[in-house]
C-alpha cells in the first residue's frame, strides 16, 4: 500500500471534497465547495488541509479556526 501525504488545500481540491462530503451524508456540488474554500483559505484564522494518495486523488481532509 501507498502512503499518503497532507497539504494545504486548494480549490482544485473541490470535487474530490465534494465526493467525500457526499459518502459522509453532506452533499456538496463542486462548485459549492469551492465556493467555501475560497472563503475559507482566504482568511488567515481557518486552516484547511487535505490528505491524498499517490495518485493525487483527495482521501480526506479537516478544517480547522482561530477563534
């Protein structure tokens, strides 16, 4: 098996948090993700990373606040 690596996202991110999103039971389209991540990596206090594979498909990923 493969490792996997963990970077900050970006809004290329979008469909593949979108897909994770959905098999969590929150649906997301692409563009609403997207939507949400510029917000997000816009602002110094959130923090976004995602994990991926080697294939650079997105497995996983967190958010987190200063607040």
């Amino acid at each position: 098996m493969s490792g996997a690596s963990i970077r900050r996202a970006s809004g290329d991110d979008a469909p593949g948090i979108a897909a994770l999103s959905g098999e969590l039971g929150y649906p997301a389209t692409a563009p609403e993700v997207a939507e949400r991540l510029a917000r997000l990596l816009s602002d110094a206090a959130q923090c976004v990373r995602v994990a991926g594979n080697d294939a650079g498909r997105v497995i996983g990923w967190i958010h987190a606040a200063d607040q």
